[in-house]
C-alpha cells in the first residue's frame, strides 16, 4: 500500500479551532453508534471545550502533533507522560491517548503512521512501556494494536456524558 505523503507538526494553542473541529468530527463518528445523544452533545462540549484544551496544550507532559496529509488535517496523535497520563499502568512509560483519524484518511497505513510516531518519542525518552485505552467495542482498532505488539493488562471506565463505557487497557514492552 503506498502512503500518502505526510507531515507530523506539533500542535500550539493557535490550532486549539482545528484541534476542537477534528476532535469532535472523529470521536462522534466512531462512538455514536454506542451513546445516546444526550451523552454524546455533553461529552463533546466538555471534553473538547477552549480552556481544558488550552490546559491539555500547555501540560508539558502531554504532546500534540497533527498529521497533515495534502495540506489537510488528516487526524491527531496526543502522548502523555509523568503525571499527564490517565492512569499509572507502567512505570517509566508513555501513554498514547488520542490517535484520531478522519474518516477519509482511515485505512490507508496513516494510524500505523501515528502509533509509530509516538513509539519512536517512547525510546528516545527512554521509556520502557507504551500503552493506551481503547474501547471494548472497537475491534478494528484492537485489532490494529495487537498487530503492533500491544496485549491486554487490564480495563478502566471511561467516562462518555453519563454513561461509563469500558476501555480495554492495552501496553506494548518496548
């Protein structure tokens, strides 16, 4: 499969209009099938809102950076370490907590892209573990990951509006 040619830049408060259009564009296509309306409109809203993206962006401990395909947003990676990641899975490790695509970049080797992206941030800062959520429903990204080497270590909530859908937490030995 030839890939696209790209570019990974990282993501300033200037991008927080793009960063929200795309965050809200990705997580509803791919989760709407499974939450209610209500739960969506208030996830959407307050997890994507200004000042906690501005927060997420000035963390030194989390890293945004934009995959640009063609000169057009195609989707996101977002890393956390230290005390920015969501839970203590591994010690000296790397969380990946956002790798969103846009439907129309999708299968075309771009998240393969990202994830190994964030793998190569993971050993230059010597990490010894990279691991992520991602949702029990989604096979095709679980799939994706054990490709990767990812394998399960555990489950959390995550928390969508009111309803507390299950992420499975997966962590790939580096």
């Amino acid at each position: 499969m030839n890939k696209p040619a790209y570019r990974i830049r990282p993501i300033t408060v200037d991008d927080i209009p793009a960063l929200q259009e795309i965050s809200r564009e990705t997580f509803k296509k791919t989760f709407d099938p499974y939450t209610a309306p209500d739960d969506m409109a208030r996830f959407l809203k307050e997890d994507y809102e200004t000042a906690k993206m501005r927060s997420e962006i000035d963390n030194p401990n989390s890293r945004f950076f934009f995959l640009v395909v063609s000169d057009q947003v195609a989707g996101y990676l977002k890393v956390n370490v230290g005390d920015a990641q969501t839970e203590a899975i591994k010690d000296n490790a790397l969380e990946v907590e956002r790798i969103y695509l846009r439907q129309q970049f999708q299968h075309q080797g771009l998240g393969l892209i990202l994830i190994k992206y964030a793998e190569k941030i993971a050993r230059r800062e010597a990490k010894d573990y990279m691991w992520l959520g991602v949702y029990e429903h989604n096979k095709v990204a679980q799939k994706f990951y054990a490709r990767d080497g990812f394998k399960r270590v555990g489950q959390h909530v995550f928390q969508v509006g009111s309803d507390p859908q299950i992420d499975f937490l997966l962590a790939k030995k580096l």
